[in-house]
C-alpha cells in the first residue's frame, strides 16, 4: 500500500475521506492503519475506547492492525492533535477524537464519557496555554436521577478544583 490513500471496502466512503482528509491537513501519511483508527473514531459520537477496544473494533470490522502498530499510530494521531488521550476514573488510558476543543464528561456511577463543549478560558499564568485538557467528573443525567451527590462524593484529592455548581 505504500502509505497511499487507503479506503476499505467496508468503510463509509465520506467518513473514510474524511478521516484521510483530516491526516493530510497535519501532514500525515494516511496509512491503512491511521486511516481505520481515525475513521473507528469518527464513527461514533463521544467514542472514547481504550486502545485494546479501538483495536478490537478496527481488526473486528476494517483492516488488521497490530498492537504495536494501533499503540504507534495513537502517539502519531496524539502528537498531531487529531486525538485526544486522558486517564479515566478507574486509571486507564481513553482515547478520542480532538477535532474541536471540549470538555470530557465522566460519569462517577456508570462510567460514560461525553464531550461537552469548552467555554472560553481565562489566562491562568505566564504560560502560552495552545490546548486544554478538562476532565469533569460528576453525575450524567441518568444517574443524577438515582444516585445523589452525597452517595458518590468521594474525597477529592487537594490538587483538584472543586465545581461550584
Ligand atoms: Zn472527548
Ligand atoms: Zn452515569
């Protein structure tokens, strides 16, 4: 394949031009490999798998990738900001789509991460901030209708920010 444009014959013929798109406006090789992650990502609205889950997914219904190749392409797709990576509740590594800026929502309960989208920030230091990464954790709707916040407050760490609601 020689790091020409690759489009499965399973794949949605927009969805995979654009994720090829997308590559080739941050100067990446759209590779077979890059492409079937960027594009199992675009797939599905507020898709945040684990690495193992995304190359399920992949192998499960594109094009064979291996674990050292899905873990390399993820950095490759990370350091261009296509991609998104945050540690989740339980410790793990998340990855998700990072085409406009936003906030990831993680539910306490039932674990579900949404993107929601990021209000203007205000300057916080001397810094030259160019992205943030906000991670909320809270209550989803569902949740909030069952549980209340006093069952799932868990001591939070000093280092955090408390949200006033
Ligand atoms: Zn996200
Ligand atoms: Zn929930």
């Amino acid at each position: 394949m020689n790091g020409q444009k690759f489009i499965a014959a399973t794949m949605n013929p927009d969805l995979a031009e654009k994720a090829v798109g997308l590559l080739r406006e941050v100067d990446i090789q759209p590779t077979k490999q890059r492409v079937a992650i960027l594009y199992a990502l675009l797939s599905r609205p507020n898709y945040h798998p684990y690495a193992e889950v995304l190359e399920m997914d992949v192998n499960q219904s594109l094009v064979h990738v291996g674990t050292t190749t899905i873990y390399l392409s993820l950095r490759a797709l990370v350091e261009a900001g296509l991609v998104e990576s945050f540690v989740d509740r339980v410790g793990k590594i998340r990855y998700g789509l990072a085409l406009k800026p936003h906030i990831n929502q993680e539910c306490y309960t039932c674990g579900i991460i949404e993107d929601a989208p990021m209000p203007s920030l205000p300057a916080i230091s001397q810094w030259k901030g160019t992205r943030a990464h906000i991670l909320v954790r809270g209550l989803c709707p569902t949740c909030a209708k069952i549980f209340s916040d006093e069952q799932v407050h868990k001591p939070i760490p000093a280092q955090y920010l408390e949200l006033q609601p």
